[in-house]
C-alpha cells in the first residue's frame, strides 16, 4: 500500500449559516472546536443540513489519493450505528480499504458540523464520539509496516490511548507524515507536537499560522530558519501567498492561484496535502509536488465540502 491513513472517523455536516449565528454561540469563525452531544444536538437543531460525507482531515487526504489512483488505506475508530454504516459505505465508494472492524462502542460515531459563513470560512464544532477513543489495539502493526507513509492528522492527537496508537504508528512506519491540523491543536499540545516535528516525523504540513504558533516566530524569517535547522520536511500553506517547502537548505515556493470562484474552505489543508503527497510518492521533485498540492486545494474551494467530483 502507497500511503495509510490514520485519523478520526468523522461524518461531516455541512451547513450554511451567517456570522450571527457564531456570534450568537459564541463560536470563533475558522477555528475548530471539540463540543459534546448535548451542545451538538442544540446545534444542529438549528440550521439546515447540505450535506453529509464520510469525513476527517486524513480521510479527506486519502480519498483525494484514492482519486489520484493511488492505493491507500484509512484506519479510523467507528461504532457499528447508522453512522458508522455510512462512514465506512462512504470511503469504500472511493476505493479506499477501510481498515478498521467496526464494533458495538460506548459512544457513537463521530460527527462535525461545518459551519460555513458567506465569506466562504468555515468553522467547525466537533462531537468526537468514538472517533476520539482510539487506541494502539486499533492500528494494525503488519498493515503499517507494508505502507510506504503512514498519514496522522494532529486532530487525533491526544494524551492516553490516542498517544498509544499514534507511538505504534510512528515506531513501526517506514516514513510518517502529519499534519498539524489546527491552531487549537498546536496550542493544546505545543509541546508534544514540537518533539515530533523535530524528531519523529518525516513530513509537516501545516499553515503558517500553525508553525508559528508551535515555535512562538516573531515573523516568517524565524519559521524558515527553524524548518531549516530540524533537517526535515516542513510544507507550510501560506493563503494567498502560496506555499513553500523546506528541507535543510532546499527552499521552493509556489504561488496561489488567482481569480478562483471560491466558495468553501472546507478541506483545502487536505487537498493539497493529497496532491503533494501523490507528487512525493511517485518522486516527483518538491517542487512539482506543491504544484499538485496548489492545483488539488484550488479545484476543492470552488465547491461546497471536502471531495472532488
């Protein structure tokens, strides 16, 4: 297998609404927040549902592989409900192997309202579920060991069993990548995730807001600098100043494309990883591979969700 990926089993639920609405519960637009079942159901009892789709960063990255033509795996925690039904239905639709056996859990399958506001953000309450529960038990040592790149989300990420399962995935990997996932996350485990960035993973994707936060950079020069010492490789997503990849003193940049009809930010960090990683994966050179990351992310926010047609 080219690529597994490791992540939460989410079931996504898009959703128009204004900027009131987040004013009104008090949500903070772009960021993603971890909510619990009675907040979810309030929520949800309130706006008009668009769309549902078998979610999740990483998942969203392996489907963008899958319809790339690669072969690749997704391991992600579900319960044997409705939801969990439609989840795994959802991913092997995109031909991707669904590695998980979904059980009878205490809690049900995860699930994201993705709440997108009229300037195109996106702002994301998530009810864990099960998704949240995963544990080393949950990854599978001999499938790990015959991919190439095991792919984790940061979202995963979490003391206890999460921790676990991510300590068997990265031990047992030939190369790791991750991605950082969100301002909320680096914040919460800035320490965690600056050990791993410096020493455990081959591969970081993040935006620039995220490295900065992780290494508290007073400007871009800082972030450079630091990519550049860690000897890794380090993709940053800059907005409408492109992208860059750094590995020690190879530095290449990639301009955003213009005059997009941009509708939905939803899902564009996970598009363009699954673009660079197809480019990495078939030895592309860096810079054809952030190309393809460019191309990937610019095609999935002209449209409402997180999967190409």
């Amino acid at each position: 297998m080219k690529i597994l990926g490791i992540g939460n089993a989410i079931v996504d639920i898009l959703c128009k609404v204004d900027d009131k609405f987040l004013d009104k519960h008090s949500l903070t637009k772009s960021t993603m927040k971890l909510i619990d079942e009675i907040e979810f159901k309030n929520l949800i009892s309130e706006v008009k549902i668009e769309e549902t789709i078998s979610g999740g960063s990483v998942a969203n990255s392996i489907v963008g592989l899958s319809q790339l033509g690669n072969d690749v795996g997704f391991i992600g925690k579900v319960k044997d409900d409705d939801l969990g039904k439609k989840y795994e239905e959802g991913l092997k639709k995109e031909k991707v192997s669904y590695l998980y056996s979904k059980k009878d859990e205490p809690l049900p399958t995860g699930s994201c309202l993705i709440l997108i506001t009229p300037d195109s953000e996106r702002t994301m309450c998530t009810f864990l579920g099960t998704a949240g529960k995963i544990n080393d038990q949950d990854v599978n040592l001999e499938i790990v060991q015959k991919s190439e790149i095991t792919f984790l989300e940061g979202y995963l990420w979490d003391e206890g069993e999460p921790k676990k399962a991510f300590d068997k995935a990265i031990n047992n990997s030939n190369k790791v990548a991750m991605s950082l996932s969100d301002l909320f996350c680096v914040e919460r485990h800035k320490s965690q995730f600056l050990e791993m960035v410096k020493s455990r993973l081959d591969i970081t994707f993040c935006n620039e807001q995220e490295i900065s936060s992780l290494i508290d950079a007073k400007d871009f020069k800082e972030v450079v600098s630091f990519c550049r010492s860690i000897e890794k490789l380090v993709v940053i997503t800059r907005g409408e100043k492109g992208s860059i990849v750094i590995n020690q003193n190879n530095i290449v940049e990639c301009e955003s494309k213009k005059n997009l009809n941009i509708k939905d930010l939803t899902g564009a960090g996970d598009l363009f990883a699954a673009g660079f990683l197809n480019g990495y994966i078939k030895n592309l050179s860096l810079r054809e591979s952030l190309e393809l990351g460019t191309d990937m992310s610019s095609k999935i926010i002209q449209k409402i969700g997180a999967r190409l047609d």
